[in-house]
C-alpha cells in the first residue's frame, strides 16, 4: 500500500511496537486509505492493555469501558491532535441490541475484527511493516463499492441496531450500494431500530440529510423499513396525490426537494426544513370539486407542528428545530411583484427572522425544483428577492425601531409593565405600514400621544398592532390562491 502516514501516527505505532506490542491501524481510517482519501480521524488497535498503553503514553487519558485511550500529539492538525488507541477485544452478546452486555480485551486480532459491522471497516494497516490484514475481503467490497456485512448480518444487526442505519449513511456518503444479503436482513430487523436510542438515530440521520445523496438514502431507508421508525410521518405523503402545479406525490416531492438543497449545498436547517415542509399536507388535503382538483389550505401550519413534535422526538438542538420550524411554518409565500407590498415581505421578515430570510428563500428554491419545474428563480421569485433586499433596509420588529422600551418609560412616565410594551407594538404596526416615521423625533411624540389614552383603548392597540400582521397575511393568501389559481 505504501500510504502517507502522519508522523504523529506513525509515532503512536513506532512507539508501541518498540515495547514488543503489536499495532495497526484500524477501520475507516483503513478504509479512506484504500479509497484513496484522507483520513478524518485515526484509530489504532494493539495486543496492549489500557494500562500498558498509558505506560507507554504517561499524557494519554483514558474514560470509557471499551479501552480506548486518548494520546495526545501536540500536532495543530485537528484530525491528529489526538490518536486513539484501542486493545483489541471481544464482545458478548447484546441484551438490548444497543451495548454489548461485556467486553474483554483480547491479544488476537482477528478477535477485534470479527465484531466490527462491515468488511469495509474490518480491515487492519501496519505502516511500518506495509501489511494489510484483511480477513473478510473488505478491500474487494471497496473495490467493488459495496456494503458488506461481517459474518451473517443479522447477528450484526442484532447486536447492534443502528448499524442498518449506519450502512444507509454510508452508502450516502461514500456512494456504495448495500449488498444485498446485507440489505434482505435490515429489512427483516428494522424493528430493532426502536431499540437505539433517538439521540443516535439523529446523529445518523443528520449526516445522511448533510451528504451529497440523501434523496437515494431516504428512499432506500424507507423501502427497507427503516424510516417508519425514524420519521413516520413522512412515509404518510406516499401515494398523497399533490395538484396539477406537482409532477410527484407528497412523499417524492419532499425527497426531490431536499435533494436540491444538497446540490446547492445548503444549510442543514435549509435541508431538513425542505424534507418537512410539506409533512402536513396528507392531514390537510381536500379536493375541490369546483377546481376539480385537491387544495392543501393550511398545510403549512399543521406541517410546523408536525415538525417541531418530529424534532422534539428526534432530540435535535433547540436552535436547530426554532429554525425549521419557522421555515416550515412560512414556505408558502407568494413571488407576485404585483400583488405583495413591502409591508408584507417586512412582516414576512419579521415572521422568520433577519438572520434566516435568505434561508426561506432558499427553501423556496427548493420546493419549486421539488415540483419538477425547470427554472429554480423565475422572473417573479427574483423580483420578490429584491423586495426582500429593499425591505431589510426597514424595521421590522420592536427592537428596530429608533426608540427603545426605556425611552418609552420615561416618556410615558412609567415603570416596567405591560403598558411600555402595548405602546411599543402599537408604534411598530405603525412603522410596518409607513417606514418612513420610524424617525426619534415622530415616535417620541406618538409614544406620548399613545400613553395619554385610557389603558383598555392601549391594550386594544397594542395586541392589534400584534395580531394584524399575521391576519393580513391569511387574507392576502387566500386572495392570491383565489386570483392565480396557486397552491
């Protein structure tokens, strides 16, 4: 093979050996080797126990039952700042089809590689002595591009459930295809699944939707029986016929629209938001005799709390699911020049958030190619994109305008309370309307007009100034489906 090896490695091997242990490097460190990529990280295994390898490493830590010690390299490459270490083992079996039950150290390595999940993976390098030891035929499947369970995969799969899981993200990110013995026993043991626990089936999840193919991983997830116990909810959308504006049902127009966010590379809340973004409309399709066609009216509201329940389910990271969710609840906006002022796409901004604006277009973006369309912005979306730009130079939220709750409070000659907040909402629906009195000296002086009025009349105004917003934009979507014939 005769492969680059970092010298911080080479040293972890060199210096092992040198006290008569064996060391190799090991799985997909190996794997990335063969297909000729550099390694993200680098993992050895030896015949040396976690003591006799912290002899050897005095500064190596060492924190978790399978005996993988941490050596510390001093290197400034991320990758090689640590190289872990690991004795070979032995596993028992798997009571929960999670961890193994035990685990013992072993001075065999063909003990170590019999318990890892794919041929891919049970493969072992030693730099200094060029040799390969590959007792599964692992850099064939490599060289063949497949997914290969060791051993009889159903015993693989039994002892550890995520691994169905693991062998649909790699094939996503490595472009491989599952064999197909491998691929007959996830489908009979998906059910295991239920059995990980969720934080590591996101984990999983997450890198299938970051890679380059996660359309074809989804799929194949769904048709071996793995996505039911991942999103069920999605698997909901096949066979949803959409309208005429849709070429593919529900479920393959989340798919297709997720893919082009893949090939646009972008974000991971722009991605997911699109496999989401229309999980409610099975539960809100309705077919209308008068247009002879199905209507979705409210999919969107309906699909941000199946949304945000799916992420809370899946124990993504709050600030991920407040994203998607916002996404998901405001994707079906209207690029019509002609009939949204910017006092909408103002509202529109503040509905979502300055900082995730031009994410709600992308979504846009996505879900129109999603459709089967050829044109990802057509005249109208990038006209609505210049709205966008045009209104970010206006306020849109409380916090924008030029004066602040303690201006209010010393105008209004007022203590903290609900009275400052009621003025300032009433001042923003305002500014929303008309940009152009968002000026210190104008807001000064209505602020003062607004404090003189009795406290029911401010309460009025204030929740009014909250609640027009959203219900202008009902109104004006409903008049848009009506005259344009939309979804």
């Amino acid at each position: 093979m005769k492969h680059d090896i970092p010298e911080e490695v080479r040293a972890v091997v060199d210096q092992l050996e040198a006290i008569k242990h064996e060391a190799y490097l090991v799985g997909g460190c190996v794997r990335d080797l063969l297909l000729g990529k550099t390694p993200k990280d680098w993992d050895v295994t030896t015949d040396a126990t976690p003591e006799e390898i912290q002899k050897v490493f005095p500064d190596s830590f060492y924190e978790n039952d399978f005996g993988t010690v941490g050596i510390k390299t001093e290197s400034e490459e991320p990758s090689l700042a640590v190289v872990e270490v690991t004795p070979y083992r032995i596993e028992s079996t798997y009571s929960n089809a999670r961890h193994p039950d035990q685990v013992t150290f072993s001075k065999s390595l063909e003990d170590d590689l019999k318990r890892r999940d794919f041929t891919m993976n049970a493969v072992a390098y030693n730099p200094s002595r060029d040799k390969l030891v590959d007792p599964y035929g692992g850099e064939e499947a490599i060289r063949l591009k497949k997914i290969v369970a060791v051993g009889d995969p159903k015993d693989r799969f039994a002892e550890d459930a995520l691994r169905m899981l693991r062998a649909i993200r790699l094939s996503a990110e490595l472009d491989f295809v599952i064999d197909s013995e491998t691929a007959d026993a996830i489908a009979k043991h998906a059910k295991l699944l239920e059995k990980v626990s969720k934080e590591r089936v996101r984990d999983e999840l997450f890198r299938i939707i970051r890679s380059d193919t996660p359309m074809l991983a989804l799929f194949i997830a769904q048709r071996l029986g793995l996505l039911r116990h991942i999103i069920p909810e999605l698997e909901e959308g096949i066979g949803c016929d959409q309208n005429q504006a849709h070429s593919f049902d529900v479920f393959e127009h989340s798919l297709r629209s997720l893919q082009h966010g893949a090939d646009k590379n972008y974000s991971f809340e722009v991605r997911l938001a699109a496999l989401l973004h229309d999980v409610g409309k099975p539960a809100s399709r309705h077919f209308d005799k008068e247009k002879n066609d199905y209507t979705f009216h409210g999919h969107e509201v309906i699909g941000a709390r199946m949304a945000k329940k799916i992420m809370r389910d899946l124990k993504f990271p709050r600030d991920t699911a407040t994203v998607v969710e916002k996404l998901v609840r405001w994707h079906m906006f209207f690029s019509d020049p002609d009939a949204i002022t910017l006092s909408a796409v103002r509202r529109m901004i503040r509905n979502v958030g300055v900082d995730h604006i031009q994410e709600l277009l992308e979504l846009r973006t996505c879900d129109r190619i999603g459709t089967g369309r050829p044109k990802e912005q057509p005249f109208r979306f990038r006209k609505y994109k210049s709205m966008v730009d045009e209104a970010l130079r206006d306020p849109i939220s409380v916090a924008m305008l030029k004066i602040d709750g303690a201006h209010v409070m010393e105008i209004a000659e007022e203590g903290p309370g609900p009275k400052v907040g009621w003025i300032l909402h009433a001042l923003l629906e305002e500014v929303l309307d008309d940009p152009t009195l968002n000026t210190k000296e104008y807001l000064e002086k209505r602020a003062r007009e607004l404090s003189k009025l009795p406290p029911n009349e401010l309460k009025r105004l204030g929740e009014q100034g909250k609640e027009r917003g959203a219900e202008e934009d009902i109104k004006e979507v409903e008049e848009l489906r009506k005259r344009h014939h939309v979804r």
